[in-house]
C-alpha cells in the first residue's frame, strides 16, 4: 500500500512491506531504485514479493525519490545531495532506525552523500 510523507512542502511516496514473521528487531532494508525514464519504486516489486514469499523477517521501505514514481515532479535540476537530504529525513521521520542500503544503477551516488549524511542510520555490521 502506497503511504506519503511531506518533504520541503512536496508529496513524497512509499511503500512498506511489513516483516511476516514479527521479529521486530530485524533491520529493515531501504530500497533506492535506479533513475530514468518511468522509474520508480515499481522497479523492485518483484524483489519485494519474493522476500514476502520466502517470509525473510526484514521489513522494507521503498521510496520514490522526488521527481519519479508518485513523488511530486517540480521542474528543477535534481542533485545526488538533494535525494540524500529528502532519504536523510525519511529516514528521521519515517524509519526512525538504522537500515541497510540496497542501492540499484546510477543511484550509486545518491547512497554514498546519504552515508556521509547519515552514517548513523545506515547499518554497516549486520
């Protein structure tokens, strides 16, 4: 189910599957899809459907960043810094603990400024 938050006045998308098995200290995973033409979070249905399937306990997010998917669209230049910053407080606001990081193509830069950014929310030892 599609849930929304606000960032900097825009309508900002997510999805969140929930953990079947109800082990709540398991480390959700933050799902960056790539860039491009029509991509959105739609991109890692698939995955989402088989890690419900095989009931694998991590919950995940997987957002569409501004400008993509049903995220707002404002007609600006958009920067690697400007998705970590929006990332930055989804995960303040929303998540609220630290995650792992699954980052897709040219999104690669997007992970690396939300890691210098967020180092805290970003599970490095699991």
């Amino acid at each position: 189910m599609t849930e929304f938050y606000i960032w900097k006045e825009y309508n900002c998308a997510y999805d969140f599957y929930a953990q079947k098995n109800g082990d709540s200290n398991s480390i959700p995973l933050l799902l960056l899809h790539p860039i491009g033409v029509g991509l959105s979070r739609c991109f890692w249905y698939r995955f989402c459907d088989q890690w419900q399937k095989q009931n694998l306990p991590n919950p995940i997010y997987s957002p569409d960043l501004l400008g993509c998917g049903e995220s707002d669209m404002p007609s600006v230049a958009y920067y690697p810094i400007d998705w970590a910053e929006q990332l930055q407080y989804f995960l303040e606001t929303i998540v609220q603990r630290p995650v792992i990081l699954i980052v897709q193509g040219a999104l690669f830069p997007v992970a690396v400024s939300l890691v210098k950014q967020a180092a805290k929310r970003i599970e490095f030892n699991s």
